[in-house]
C-alpha cells in the first residue's frame, strides 16, 4: 500500500509540474504574439502612410507643377499640324 500511495503521489507531483510547464510556455507564446501584432499593426499603419504619399506624389496637378519648375517646361504657344 505504501509503494501505491507513493506512486500516486510522485504522478501527482509529475503532473503539477507538467502543468507549470505548460502554462509557462503558453504565457510566453501569448507575449510573443502579442509583440508581433503590434509589429503588425505598425506596419499596416506605415503601409497605408506610404500609399497616401505615393499617391500625393505621383497627382497629376503635382506632377504638371514640378515639371514646369523643374524644367522649365510651358504650353505650346501655336500647334500647327502638317499632312503629308
């Protein structure tokens, strides 16, 4: 009986610790995922920053004002068109 009472108690004690093992690897699955969803959420956050200035960027009325500052570019005064 003595050897039974033991064997229950070591199983017990082996089972606590399992349980202590388990929980601890859980916690520290649960920071890391939690870490890498503010990684993500950051991301999306520069992400959508970045879409907003390509598209303020590459706006037609931009693009026009930069090439006529930049080089000096203007309208066509008279457009004649020749045939052949």
């Amino acid at each position: 009986m003595k050897a039974g009472a033991a064997l229950l108690w070591a199983v017990v004690l082996i089972s606590a610790l399992a349980q202590v093992g388990v929980v601890h690897g859980h916690r520290t699955l649960l920071q890391e995922w939690q870490q890498e969803d503010a990684l993500r959420v950051q991301l999306l956050q520069e992400h959508t920053r970045l879409l907003l200035e390509k598209s303020t960027l590459t706006a037609h009325g931009r693009v026009d004002q930069q090439a006529r500052k930049q080089l000096n570019m203007t309208e066509p005064g008279k457009v004649q068109v020749l045939s052949q």
